[in-house]
C-alpha cells in the first residue's frame, strides 16, 4: 500500500503541471485512472481529478506510481491528502432523497353493473404432501407399483 508522507504541494503542482500539458484524456489514460465522479481538486480556477493527480505526485515523490486502488480510504482519503498540503477539493453534494410519500386513502369506487356481477373463484387447497417412494431393501431401486422388485424378485 503506498503511503503519500513523501508528496510535498510541489509534488502536486508537478502533477497538475503535467495534466495541464496533456489534457484530462490523455494524462487519465497514460496512467490509468479513471475519471472522478463528483469529487474535483480545485486549482487556479480549473477543475482537476483528485486521485489522478495525488497518484502521479506519488510518482514525482518516490518513482512509484500509485495506483487508486492503493489509496486507504478510497477517494475520501486522497481529498484529505490533498487538503492537508493546502488544496480546495470539493466532494460530490449528497444526493437527493425525498420524504416518503403519505399512504393514499381508498375511498370505496361506485359500485357499476360490472361490479355487481358475480365473479369466479378458484379454491385455494392446501397442497397434499407426497408419499414417499417405495425402494427396494436389497438394491434401493424404486419399487414399481405392484412392490416387487423388477431386479431382485
């Protein structure tokens, strides 16, 4: 697991440096990072991927690019990285998430010629347990109906 206590904010800035000169598409793909959702390192008025740019510092620290599987506590943990040398990094808002709905009141629907109308209805039997097989004693074949054994009468 790497450990980023070797990346200096000068490390960081060679890294953006570095996404600046190639693009997002190109530094992302180069290194393999995928891109962050909702999370984005602010710098100079320009949006950055956090674990992208905290894996290449690592990199310019230590010659090891790490990867962002590597980071301990996943995005949250490169952000407080990033944080503690002195960079803005926002996270995604919290999503979303209506009150449940009151349950809706039946009120009894008029009753129509269709309505009034007898309907069919099936019984609901209790299912009949199945019998158990009857097996031969001597070979544990199944027994046909009449109980004499086809093998060993």
């Amino acid at each position: 697991m790497a450990t980023f206590s070797a990346v200096t904010r000068q490390h960081i800035l060679q890294a953006i440096a570095e996404y600046d000169s190639r693009g997002r598409d190109d530094f992302l793909g180069v290194y393999g990072y995928d891109p962050s959702v909702g999370y984005a390192l602010q710098h100079d008025g320009r949006d950055y991927d956090p674990a992208a740019i905290l894996g290449v510092a690592h990199r310019y620290a230590t010659g090891r690019l790490a990867p962002a599987h590597e980071f301990s506590d996943g995005l949250s943990g490169a952000t407080a990285i990033l944080r503690k040398r002195g960079f803005d990094v926002t996270e995604p808002a919290a999503p979303f998430r209506p009150a449940p709905a009151a349950p809706a009141r039946r009120t009894p629907a008029p009753r129509t010629a269709a309505a009034a109308r007898p309907t069919t209805r099936t019984s609901t039997r209790a299912a009949t347990p199945e019998r158990p097989v009857a097996m031969c004693p001597t070979c544990s074949m199944v027994l046909p109906a009449t109980g004499i054994c086809d093998y060993c009468s």
